[in-house]
C-alpha cells in the first residue's frame, strides 16, 4: 500500500497534486559519468577579497578543466591571467570567491558585493565555493573571525541556493597547503558531491605531488570495505572499484551469497568475517598481508538496535558499540601495528548526522556513530599516521535511499527525505564519492575532516 502511495507521489499526476498543494518537486541532481570529460564543465566567475592567495593556482587547476574561467573587477587586479566576463548575461555553472587575504571583519564587505552582484546568476545545479583559512591558524583575533565568519555564509549560501539543487562549501587552506587544495575544489566543483553542501572542508600542508587520472584516481591502490555486500557498502565497493581499485569485501556469513555476487561482478575478493569476533583484526591483517598491504580501509559496516534507554536491553547497547565502533579500532591497530596499511594511505568511518544531531531512540547507534568522529579527529595527530602519511577521516551520511531508509514508515520517509537545503534523500553512491575523494592520492592534506553527506539536513550542528 505504501509503495502505491509512494509511487502515485512520483508519477506526474502525483506531481501535479503537489504542485497545486505548493510542494514543489526538488530538483534532480546530477551525478558523475565517465562520460564526462574532466571534473568541471562551464562558465566560471572568480571574485576574490585583497591580497587573495589562491587565484592563480586556481586558475593553473581550473585549466585542466572544461571551464571557461572569467574574473571579476578585484580578481582581476590581483591575478592578469583572468579575462573580463563577456557580459552576455548567461548564467554561470560556478562562483568562486578568493577570501583567504581578509584579515578584518569589515572586509567581507567584498564577499557581499561578489555574491550580492552574481547569485542571481547562477545556474541551477551549479556550485559556489569560498576559499578561506582555518580560523585557529590566523594571527590575530581580527583574522580568525573574518576567517570564521565565512563559515556562517557559505553554509546560509547553501541554503539560499539548495532549492534550486545548487551547492556551496567552503574549504580552508593552511598555510603552506597552497598545492595541496586542487582534490577538494575538482571535488565540491564536480556531480561527486552533488549531494554535499554547507560543508567545510580543512585541508592542511602535506607533501604530495604528481598528477592523479580524474577517472581513476585510485588505479593500483587496494582498498577493504567492511559491510560490502549490500546498500552503501555496495555503493563504496563499486565506486572505488570504478576509481581502479581492488576492492576487498568483508560482510558476515549469512551474507556470503550477496557479498560474492558483489566481488565477482567487481573482480573484488570476498571476505567472510563478523568484524566483532575475536579473530576478525588477525583475519582482517591476514587478507591485508596476502594483498602486499592496503591503501584504504573504509569501516562501513554498522547497525541500529532502537530502542529509548529506559527500553534498551544492554545487550542492545553493547552490540551496537562493539559493531559501529570498538570492533572498527580493533581492525585498525591491528593493521597499523602490523604495519599493513601503505605510505599514503587513508582510513574512512562512517558515522551519521544522528551522531551529530541525537536522536530519539537511537542513544547507542549516535554515540556510536559521535565515537567514530571523535577518533578521527583524535587520530588524525597520531604519530604513526603522521609518519606515514596516512589520513584518517569520516562521512556523516543523513537520509540515504537504501533498504534501511526504506523500512521507515511511509509519511515520516516522506519527510525525512525532505528535511534538507536539496530537498531530496541521497543516494548510496553520493556516500561512496565522499569516501573515494578521501581515497585520492592528492588528498593527503584532508585528515581529520567529518564531512556531512546530507543535502545539509536542517538537524544536527
Ligand atoms: P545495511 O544494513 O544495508 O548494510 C550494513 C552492512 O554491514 C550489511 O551488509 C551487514 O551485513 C554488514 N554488517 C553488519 N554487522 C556486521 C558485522 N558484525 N561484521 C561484518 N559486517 C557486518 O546499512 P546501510 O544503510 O548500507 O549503512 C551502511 C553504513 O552507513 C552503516 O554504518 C550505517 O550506520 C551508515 N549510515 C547509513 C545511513 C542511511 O541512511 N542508510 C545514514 C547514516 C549512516
């Protein structure tokens, strides 16, 4: 019955019905291709503030691009690689704002003139970006909260633009990170993160150099993937499978059939292991070993035993933990000790907007899920992963399309998927992108980050 409603909501009578109601049908994202050329297609005006930093390396990356890069009045006096807008009036597929020279509040003024002149003109389904720096790295007050204050813009952007499948992030580069920023703006700039936005992206100075295929960015690398057989685990091996990796799938017995059918179609090897068992890590450190060593772990696997407190049993709450967190850090200091996981490597956990936001009923899986960001943000300073190279990072996905969101009931489904600046549940693969991106050789300046997977979901920080 549920699904005949649903399916009467998604037909275009059912649209028109809305539609009279004033509910608006959101707009569809677009997503990456291989089809696609290069990461950004468009038309693009870049303003920036005084003494901005960063134009002419975005300039050098945008050139690998399919843009057409125009600057505005203040990027031009700044950077004479950038032309004048032909002033035709055609919308742009980006703006991108330089804003890492503002040292005083009051200069933000340029940042409203900017995008006070050109938000009007921004295509639907089009990407802003600002380019700042990390506010505890600033000299003085003044500076870190002109740099901070560009938080509160870029995320009220995003939700100016959402409705019309529009994003906006902000990405801060340290000082000295200079080279080290292109992985994240080709990613907030292309359809890998079409359902990313309001989001900020830190990203630090690292030594990495080279030049990374935009198709397959992670050719030669071997990445593990617990929880791979089904919905975003799936997704994640499929992805990375895509980006060239070999992909080793771990799910838990009674999943074997689905994982083999996932590995074999990827040229991927199954793994059939309970990560919460007591042999898992040495299992887990086995198959790393036999593969010559990892470049990427993503701990996906996970659950959710709801109950409110007062109706949890402890073995609810324990199974959840030991699942959705401890069993993750045991795998990885087993293969960190082992020294299995290769120069340059990364890490993943995926945690989850409940573990941001709570939520009624979920008092283990968001502590479980608010665990997995405090051992990121923990382990990103750990020496031996410093030493190495290796990042360490997580996803917060929100509402997700797949067999677990599709259990909820219908109307509360209905509004769930809706309660976000894109107006849409995500899909699977928009998980799996922000993992991949993580995964990329050029991203080794990205350690540390949670990056919410959400359409920025109106709950949560
Ligand atoms: P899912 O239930 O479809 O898949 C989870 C997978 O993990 C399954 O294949 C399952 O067999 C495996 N797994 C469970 N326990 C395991 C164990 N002990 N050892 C090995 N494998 C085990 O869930 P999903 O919706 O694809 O979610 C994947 C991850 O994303 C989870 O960590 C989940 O908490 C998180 N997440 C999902 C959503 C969403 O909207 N679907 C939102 C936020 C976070």
């Amino acid at each position: 019955m549920s699904d005949r409603i649903e399916n009467f909501i998604n037909s275009n009578a059912g649209k028109k019905v809305l539609g009279a109601l004033g509910v608006n049908a959101p707009r569809e994202l677009a997503r990456y291709t291989p089809s696609q050329r290069s990461f950004f297609k468009g038309r693009l005006l870049l303003g920036a503030g005084d003494n901005a930093a960063l134009l002419a390396q975005v300039s050098k990356i945008l050139a690998e691009s399919d843009a057409e890069v125009f600057g505005d009045d203040n990027a031009r006096l700044q950077c004479t690689a950038l032309t004048q807008d032909n002033g035709n009036d055609a919308p742009f597929a980006a703006l991108v704002f330089d804003a890492t020279g503002m040292r005083d509040s009051l200069e933000l003024v340029a940042a409203y003139r900017f995008f006070n002149a050109n938000i009007r003109k921004l295509a639907p389904g089009g990407r802003i970006v600002i380019l700042g720096r990390p506010h505890m790295g600033a000299d003085n007050a003044e500076q870190a909260a002109t740099q901070r204050a560009l938080e509160g813009l870029s995320r009220s952007l995003a939700k100016e633009v959402g409705a019309r499948g529009s994003t906006a992030q902000l990405i801060t580069v340290a000082n000295g990170a200079e080279g080290d920023f292109g992985s994240s703006l080709r990613f907030v700039l292309s359809p890998k993160s079409a359902y990313v936005t309001g989001q900020v992206i830190a990203v630090n100075a690292v030594e990495q150099s080279g030049n990374v295929d935009w198709h397959k960015p992670l050719a030669g690398k071997t990445a593990l993937v617990t929880g791979a057989s089904r919905g975003i685990g799936e997704a994640i091996a499929d992805t990375l499978a895509r980006d060239g990796a070999t992909v080793i799938g771990v799910d838990v017995a009674p999943m074997e059939d689905d994982l083999v059918k996932v590995m074999t179609r990827l040229g991927g090897q199954p793994l059939i292991a309970d990560i919460t068992a007591e042999d898992a890590p040495a299992k887990i450190a086995s198959a790393a070993k036999q593969a010559g060593g990892i470049d990427l772990i993503v701990h996906n696997a996970g659950v959710t035993r709801d109950k409110t407190i007062a109706n949890m049993t402890e073995q609810q709450w324990q199974m959840t933990l030991d699942i959705n967190l401890a069993a993750a850090q045991r795998i990885t200091r087993e293969l960190l000790d082992q020294g299995l996981i290769r120069n340059g490597g990364s890490i993943v956990g995926v945690s989850s907007m409940n573990g941001i936001g709570g939520q009624r009923g979920q008092t283990n899986y968001a502590a479980s899920k608010a665990g997995v960001i405090g051992y990121v943000d923990f382990m990103k300073n750990d020496e031996q992963l410093r030493a190495h190279n290796i990042t360490v990072n997580a996803v917060a996905p929100g509402f997700i399309e797949t067999a677990m969101t599709a259990a909820i009931p219908l109307f509360t489904r209905m509004f769930g998927r809706r309660l976000n600046s894109l107006s849409q549940g995500g899909l699977p693969v928009d998980v799996a992108e922000a993992i991949a991106f993580f995964a990329n050789p050029l991203s080794r300046g990205v350690s540390g980050n949670t990056l919410r997977v959400c359409g920025q979901s109106w709950f949560g920080a």
